[in-house]
C-alpha cells in the first residue's frame, strides 16, 4: 500500500489550495478515505471522510462549508480542496486509507500573511 500526498504549500489567509492522494497497492475503489491534519504541538485530528463511491461525506465542524473532499476511482486519487484559509488550518495534511491503517507521509500546508 502507497499514500502520496501532494499540493500542500504557502497560502494567504482567505486562499485555496486543492490536496490529492494518489493510492496504490489496493482495490481503491471499495474503500473510505479520511484528511486528518497535526498543528505544530498539537494532536493528529480527523478533517474530512468520504465513502467509496462518493456519496457520503463527513467533516469536522472547523472545516465544514470550506473544505471539500472527493475522490475519482478512475484516477485511484482523492482530494481535499480547502477554501477561505484561515491560519489555524496551518498543519502537516494526512490520507489515511483506515481500514488497514495506512497513512501518508504528509504534506505541508502553511497559511500566513
């Protein structure tokens, strides 16, 4: 199993960037995939969730009506796309594939003026 992440970068605050994870190693298509992020000092939190076909989606409270996950089978990819950036979504952005417990390595996204 393989996680790549990708996109991270520096942001202003009010800014976008889109975040991808391309899998491999596994039949991607049947399962969830999950963003968690870790702010420096901080724990590792859950951000956003989204089921195998893309129907169903979940995200945490901070991040809701400003992030958006999504997914294309085709491409084994899924994505994070992260609007109106606010410096406390500063962080090291994870996919993690849960039911075998993989992770990424990480991407570094860094919201500042």
């Amino acid at each position: 199993v393989q996680l790549v992440e990708s996109g991270g970068g520096l942001v202003q605050p009010g800014g976008s960037l889109r975040l991808s994870c391309a899998a491999s190693g596994f039949t991607f298509s049947m399962y969830d995939m999950s963003w968690y992020r870790q702010a420096p000092g901080k724990e590792r939190e859950f951000v956003a969730r989204i089921g195998s076909l893309g129907a169903s989606r979940n995200y945490a409270d901070s991040v809701k009506g400003r992030f958006t996950i999504s997914r294309d089978n085709a491409k084994n990819t899924v994505y994070l796309q992260m609007n109106s950036l606010k410096p406390e979504d500063t962080a090291v952005y994870y996919c993690y594939y849960r039911s075998r417990g993989y992770w990424g390595q990480g991407t570094q996204v860094t919201v500042s003026s």
